[in-house]
C-alpha cells in the first residue's frame, strides 16, 4: 500500500522557498479575472493569497502549489474531489475554481473571514464554555455531512477549521481526506491524530474523526490538545525516521492516564467531560459509534438543560410548599408541646447528669484503693527483700541476661523461659504474688511482677501452660508508663514467648503509681487494665508491681432497661470511644461467656466524643445499637457523661483517668407524656399535606407536558441542515487526467 508522504525538497528548492518567503508582496502568478491583494498563509505544498473578482467583487482565497513534484498533481486533484462532494455545503469551505494547466497549479475557494480556529485560541486562549460548544457542533454537523457523503477527513484540527463572519465554523483543507471505501493510510496532526491512525499500513476510519473531534473540543476549552506536553514532544522528537516517530507517538497516548484538565475548567458539566472522555477514548471501540453519535449526545446535553429551569421549578415549587406547611405544623406544634417537652428533657438531663456523677465518683474510689493496694504491696519490706534475693540468684540473673537477647532462637528461648519458670529459687517471690491475689476474694484479676526490662518474673497464674512468667511485656503500657501500648513485639504461638524488640532498647519502668491502657482478655473478650506502682531501691526502679481488674466491675449504678451507666475510654490512641462497660455485656457473657469480635474492632461501634455537643446529649444514639445483638437500643436517649478523675495517694492535684461514665436514659420514657399532643395535630397536618400534594402535583403535570411538547418538537432530528450560502452554482471543473 503506498503511502503519500510530504514532499522532500532538495537544497535548491529549499533556498527557492526561502527566498520566496522573503517576498510575499507578489504572488507566483496572476490569475485572470482577480486583483490578488495580499498574501494569507503559507504550507508545505504552496500559499494562499486574498484575491477579489474583478466582475464581482467576490472575495476569495486562492492556494497556489508552488512545489513541482509528481505527486503535485494527485494531491490537488485528491483535494479537488472531495470539495466536489461537498459543494454547496454551509459548513464547508466552497470551492470555486481550479487551474489544472496553470504553472504553479492552484484553486480558488471563497475567502472566509475570521481566519482559523487556531488564529483565535493564539489571539484570544481558550473559549468560554458556551461559545466552543456552538463552534464544536458546527465542525460536527459539517463532518456529520461529510461522513454522509463517504468522506473521512483524517486531519481534523484547529488550523483546518475557519470561522466566517457571523463566528460560524467552517471545515477546511482536505488534503489527507479519503473516501470510505479508500484503504489508503492518511496520517494527521500530532495529539490530534488518533493512536491507531499513527502507523503506515492502518486503514481509515471514522473513529478517526471522532478521536479529533475530541482533542479539538479539549483544546478549545483548555488551550492545548490532549497529552500534548514537553516531555512527550521531546520523546517523539528523539525518534529517527518516520515510522519510529509515530511508533512513540502511539505508545505514549496509550501509556498516558486519561487527560483531566478539562474537569477543571469552571462550566464544564459532567455530560461535557463525558462526550470529551469518550471521543479520547484509546480503545476505538469505547469511542462514539459515529460522528451522529457525537451530535445525538451534544442534543441531550442541551435538551437537559434546556429542562433544568423547569426540573428546578418542579423540585423548589413544592419544597417552598412543604416548608410553609412545616412552619405552620411547627408553629402549631411547638405553641402545645415544645416547652413541655424540653422542659422534661432538661430535667431528666440533670437527673442523669447526678448518676453519672455519683457513678464516676464512685469509680474513682475503687481505683484510688486500688492505687493503695499496688502501692503498700510494692512498699512492704518482705516483698523487696525476697524481690531482691530472687533477682541476685546467680542463675536466675543469667536467665534473665540470656533472654534479654533479641537475637535469641525461639526453641532456645522457650527451653530457656521454661527453666525460670521451674527454677526453685523463684518460689519464695511466686508465693508472694499469690497469696497477695488469694486475699483480694475476687476482687483482682492478676497479681504480677515484672523486672525493670520488662520481663514477667513472677505472677499469679502460677506455673499453668500460659503463664506469662518469662515472657516480654515491656511493650505494655503497665510497664513503661505511657497513655498505650508500643507496636506488639513477635511473638512465637508454640511457646507463649514474648520476644523483646530488636532493636534491644528497653523502655523505662513506670516512675510512679499508673493507671494503664485497656486491653483485651483473651479469654472472654472483655476488657481490663492494670494498675502499677514501681519497686525502688535507692530512688532506682528495681521492678514494678501490678494488679489487673475487669473494667467491667467498676461502674456500680443500679440501673433499668430505661436507664443505665456505660463505662467509656476517652484517652488519645487506638481505643479511643472504645465502649468498655455496657449492660448488654453482661447479657451476652451469661448466654455465650464471650463477647463477639465486633464489639472491639468495629470503629461503628464506639463512641463519637468529636460530635458529642448538647444537642447530642438529648438526642443520642447509642453506637451499640448498630449491632444486630444491640437492637432493642434503637432510638433517641438522653445523655450526660462525666471524666473519672483521681487523687490517689498524697497527690493534691486531681488528675484524670481518660476514663468517662454515660448514663443513658430512654428518651421516650422520658418525655412520653407530651406525645399525645401531637395526636391532636394530627388532623391539621394530613390537611395540610393533602394541599401540598394536590399542588406539588399539578406543578410536575405541567413540568412533564411542558418536557413532552419541546421533545416532539424540537429534538426529533438530527438538528443538521445543509443549506447552500451562495446563490450561484459552485464551479466544479473535470479533474485533469
């Protein structure tokens, strides 16, 4: 398949054509019956002057063919004939004349005024949106037109384009168009030129058209065509030979993301950016059918907005309506029933906010004693002296060296935390622990000791198989004091053995009595905390005792189904707005002994205290009721929270647990009484409804006649006439053979 290809010119020629720029005061031939005037434009095949008739004083354009090549004659006469095709046709540059045997070759065409397409985005940038839409839908219907006559133009751009005097677009230059049954390649413009246009054996196709279609439209909304940029001209430009250049060039459009500078052009709507989209497609088949297709969807676009001003009236119309029968519901309503009923609010406010302080204070008062016991235990002489007999055991200290190696093996670490545990010299400190558990009659989860690395070294579990003796637990907040917990250290499940971090930096024991983050029991779901006071020797932490309770123990409120306490953490970190205590646990835990997952991992679950402002507090949802198990929770509740705050010990300063107490009340139980009122209402407000409807009603009827008249009339067709601008016939001379 032979391809036309631009003409080559040799170094004669070149200087011919270089001196012939310099002098674009004459043109290379007068043509009888014109008074050519001045010079317009020149290409790679010749110039185009502006001549007037003599007869008539038409105004016209005349292209000259200045190169003599054997292809000259083919070129014009390709040209020629799809200008014949066209004759007549508004939205196409009118030829008028040829002069085959002339030296150089020419055609006269008539003289459209504004210049190019391209001459206006230079002078002036990118066009309004409004305004490149109705130049785009002239270049569509005029090609619309042309496809209608077997023509493929295959070099759609804005210098192709003219705009006469009324700014009406006119199709120009049609030197690389084929007819459709044509299987001749045709290459076009970079970046207006569709990706599978780019090679020298395709086979025009109107998906061609539709892809520049598309840049062109980009480009008059952003000033530049689509995946035109420095880098990519720079790309095709490092290409040696032809077939290389537009090799790269079909590589970088279909690498690129789809171009989005058109979303970004303020009165761009969504079925713009879509009718774009879709011409840019790289895929031919996810393109526009046709170039009617292209027309049918720019028609729908305009039709819904033609339809917006009536859709807004049929959607505002009734919504003023119904927001007057609202005023006038709530006027009525609010006169009998609001006073009443925030009257009744507020008070079962304060009456909440009383429990939720009496349950806070009483929660304080159990960890305060909780801080004492920790505190006594790590104060006693038998604890220190038998703590530190244990940890100058020359054999248990080089346990404890050995595995406070990072890069110790599991199995050997295992081997190794199994002797500590068995070891007879930790008995005396492990007896300790328990007996100090066994006295607390339930009231202690754990008792436990830990090294000042971290290391659990004694603990009420005793010798069981999970006993965490041995174990790293430095990463705890028990331990180093901080609001939570570090990143959980590797852990090997066949042996239950915490491995310290491996890095080998320890964190420093508590300096004073905490009150740790809540953690997980493994065993039921639920949550505790450990509360920890350091072991000193000489102001040196030697090791930190402590104590863990169920959370779930601490609120005491003799509550109802209506009406009860929840117990919430409100410290910074991963569980912040974690429920921890909530009446629906103890249902759960006496039928399954184990809470479900959810309860700890679903953040829908849990507390929003960022939205948690007075209006929430008489009318909140508790995030329980999100769960299926938590349905009979559904609906409004009157709220009042109160922070857990301590002064243990000699502290003078209170200071604040991050713990919160909720106590929840029904608001339907409480402000019951003041919905009977709205019964009475009743009857006004299906009154006023019944208007509204009736109204809203009649507005949509005339909306949908008014949408069916204008869709009968207007939009039936393809909107694209081909109307002749001249009142002579065009001159159509037979092309030289």
């Amino acid at each position: 398949m032979k391809l036309e290809r631009t003409e080559l010119q040799s170094g004669g020629d070149l200087k011919a054509s270089e001196e012939l720029s310099l002098r674009r005061t004459r043109p290379p031939k007068e043509i009888p019956g014109y008074s050519i005037e001045r010079f317009l434009g020149a290409g790679a095949y010749g110039e185009v002057w502006f001549a007037v008739a003599s007869n008539t004083g038409r105004q016209v354009a005349i292209k000259f063919y200045n190169h003599r090549a054997s292809l000259e004659d083919s070129l014009i006469a390709q040209e020629v004939e799809k200008l014949v095709f066209l004759s007549a046709d508004r939205y196409v540059v009118q030829l008028l004349d040829v002069g085959w045997d002339s030296d150089p070759p020419y055609y006269i065409m008539e003289y459209v005024e504004s210049g190019s397409l391209e001459d206006m985005l230079k002078r002036n940038g990118p066009l309004p949106v409004d305004r490149a839409v109705e130049v785009f839908q002239d270049v569509v219907v005029g090609l619309l037109h042309a496809h209608a006559k077997g023509i493929l133009h295959c070099d759609l751009k804005p210098a192709n384009i003219l705009l006469d005097q009324d700014g009406k677009a006119r199709l120009a230059d049609f030197g690389q168009s084929r007819l459709s049954h044509e299987q001749k390649p045709a290459l076009g413009t970079l970046f207006y030129m569709a990706p599978e246009q780019a090679e020298l054996s395709a086979v025009p196709d109107v998906s061609w058209d539709v892809y520049a279609l598309g840049s062109i439209l980009f480009t008059m909304l952003t000033g530049d065509p689509p995946f035109r940029s420095a880098d990519a001209i720079g790309e095709i430009d490092s290409a040696a030979g032809l077939t290389a250049r537009l090799d790269r060039y079909r590589q970088i459009i279909q690498r690129a993301e789809m171009p989005v500078a058109h979303r970004d052009v303020p009165g761009v709507d969504r079925e713009l950016i879509d009718i774009i989209d879709r011409q840019l497609e790289v895929n031919p088949r996810r393109r526009f059918a046709n170039v009617q297709a292209v027309l049918d969807a720019l028609q729908v676009r305009q039709r819904n907005r033609e339809r917006r001003p009536l859709v807004w009236l049929g959607m505002i119309a009734p919504a003023v309506l119904l927001a007057i029968m609202s005023a006038f519901g709530f006027w009525g309503y609010s006169a009998a029933v609001k006073d009443s009923a925030k009257a009744l609010a507020s008070k079962s406010w304060i009456s909440n906010q009383f429990a939720a302080e009496l349950a806070a204070t009483n929660v304080a008062h159990d960890i305060e004693s909780l801080f004492d016991d920790a505190e006594q235990f790590a104060d006693r002489p038998d604890v220190l002296a038998t703590l530190q007999s244990t940890l100058e055991d020359p054999e248990l200290k080089s346990l404890l060296t050995k595995l406070r190696d990072p890069n110790l093996p599991m199995a050997e670490r295992a081997e190794l935390v199994h002797q500590f545990q068995e070891h007879p010299a930790r008995e005396p400190l492990q007896d300790l622990i328990i007996n100090r558990w066994a006295a607390g009659n339930g009231r202690y989860a754990s008792w436990f000791l830990l090294d000042k690395y971290g290391f659990h070294i004694a603990s009420s579990a005793g010798k069981a198989v999970d006993s965490p003796v041995g174990g790293y637990y430095g990463y705890r907040s028990y331990f180093h004091g901080g609001e939570e917990d570090f990143d959980h250290p590797a852990i090997d499940p066949r042996y239950h053995a915490s491995v310290p971090p491996p890095s080998g930096i320890y964190p420093t024991a508590t300096e004073g009595t905490h009150l740790s983050a809540v953690f997980l029991s493994t065993a039921s779901n639920t949550w505790k905390c450990a509360i920890s006071a350091p072991i000193r020797v000489d102001g040196e932490t030697i090791a930190v005792a402590s104590l863990t309770i169920n959370v779930g123990k601490f609120p005491r409120f003799e509550g109802s189904p209506e009406q009860f306490a929840v117990l919430i953490d409100e410290r910074p970190g991963p569980q912040n707005g974690m429920i921890l205590q909530h009446p629906l646990f103890d249902e759960l835990l006496h039928d399954e002994n184990r809470l479900p997952d959810q309860f700890c991992e679903d953040s829908k679950l849990r507390v929003d205290f960022a939205t948690f402002d007075d209006r929430d507090e008489y009318d909140y949802i508790d995030p329980l009721s999100h769960d299926p198990s938590g349905a009979k929770l559904a609906g409004p509740w009157i709220a009042a929270k109160q922070s857990v705050t301590i002064t243990p010990g000699d502290e003078i300063e209170p200071r604040s647990t991050g713990l919160v107490v909720l106590v929840q009340e029904k608001q339907a139980s409480a402000v019951g009484p003041i919905h009977s009122l709205g019964k009475k209402l009743a009857t006004a407000g299906v009154a006023a409804m019944a208007v509204i409807v009736a109204v809203a009603g009649a507005m949509w009827g005339f909306v949908l006649r008014s949408n069916s008249r204008r869709s009968r009339g207007t939009f039936g067709g393809s909107g694209a006439s081909a109307t002749p601008i001249h009142d002579q016939a065009t001159v159509v001379l037979p092309k030289k053979r």
